[in-house]
C-alpha cells in the first residue's frame, strides 16, 4: 500500500522510499522521512497528502505519496 491508499488518523510505518532522486532520498530522511519511521496521514488533499512525521505536519504531493510504500 501507498500513502495515498492510507486511511487518515491511522499510525503507519514506512517500508520504502522508490525515488530515483538521491537529493530528494536525502532531503526526505532529513525530514524523518525513510524505512521504518512511523507516518500519519492527516488528510488527503487534492494533489496529495497532509502527514504528520515526528511531530511536524508536511504536504506530500500525489506523485511522491504513490512512491511511498507503507507496512
């Protein structure tokens, strides 16, 4: 499952990031955003998503959201 196939107020964990970016790759871990950490998705919005990693709440647009696989 994706991020955009999540349920909203659910606790997720991130099973993999599939991006071919390696400046994105290392700008989303610098967020918390990588393999194992917990992810919440607080709405979805159209073009993306509202999560909230660590505290802090980010807009994820539909393209990366479908790139993030969740357990």
């Amino acid at each position: 499952m994706n991020l955009m196939e999540a349920r909203e107020g659910q606790e997720y964990r991130i099973r993999s990031i599939d991006t071919d970016d390696e400046e994105l790759d290392t700008f989303l871990f610098s967020l918390g955003c990588y393999s194992g950490e917990p992810i919440t998705v607080i709405s979805h919005l159209r073009g993306g998503c509202a999560v909230s990693i660590k505290d802090s709440r980010y807009h994820i647009d539909s393209q990366l959201a479908q790139a993030i696989t969740l357990e």
